[in-house]
C-alpha cells in the first residue's frame, strides 16, 4: 500500500528544500542554532506551520518521566532534528525513532549541516511502518 508513496512528501519536500536554501546561504559547520533560526525565518517564508523547540512528554508505563525537545514540528506531525556532525550516528538515528514513537508521528526528518553539502535522512515511523525484510 505505501510502497511506492513516501509520507507527507509534499511537506518534507519543502522543508528539505529550506534546508539546502539556509546551506546554500549560510553555508556548514555553524551552531545549531544558528540553523534553528535560519529555518524558522524559511519555514515562515514557505507558509509552514511549525513550532521550534517542541517539548514533547516521555511515558513509562502510560505516566510521563521526563520531557524530550524536539528541533522543530512541522504541520503538527512532521519532526525535524537538526545535527552538525560530519555523520549521522546510529544513536541520532535511534533518538529520531524514539521521538517518532513516543509521540505516534508518521515520519521524521533528520538534518545534517556539518558538511561542504546538506545531508538528509527521511526516518518512519518503525511502528506504524515496520522495516520489511528482504
């Protein structure tokens, strides 16, 4: 069924396309911050709905333990997480993953600004999408 369609597509596409305008601009390397706020101001440009900072609840057990915040919500289900790291690590990975399945979002976008180029990982749900085998 979802095979061949990637999820909320149009949205990531535009934010994917804020993020190579704010490189492109700005250039890599900078604080994350830095990004933070460059991507506010395009995302307002774009008409996107977002909020910055996201503070999102950690449950155990149906209780919350703690808080986690996200980088940003984009149209109230897309979770964007900015990184500067020459890579993305198994462990930034995972942390996406988590953030998807603590709070049922569909999909996630994990952004690299530390190299000459932007670096983008579309990230789903593993719960509402598990991994297929080959």
């Amino acid at each position: 069924m979802f095979k061949n369609k990637l999820l909320r597509e149009d949205i990531t596409y535009t934010i994917i396309s804020c993020c190579y305008n704010v490189h492109a601009s700005v250039g890599g390397g900078l604080l994350e911050s830095s990004y933070q706020k460059a991507l506010s101001i395009s995302f307002k440009n774009e008409s996107l709905e977002f909020i910055p900072q996201y503070k999102s609840n950690v449950y155990y057990e149906g209780e919350i333990v703690g808080k986690c915040i996200l980088d940003f919500l984009v149209e109230k289900d897309v979770v964007v997480e900015i990184k500067k790291t020459s890579r993305f690590s198994r462990k930034d990975i995972e942390q996406v993953e988590r953030y998807l399945q603590q709070n049922n979002f569909p999909v996630a976008l994990l952004i690299n600004f530390g190299a000459d180029r932007v670096n983008v990982r579309r990230i789903q749900n593993p719960t509402l999408f598990p991994k297929q085998s080959n």
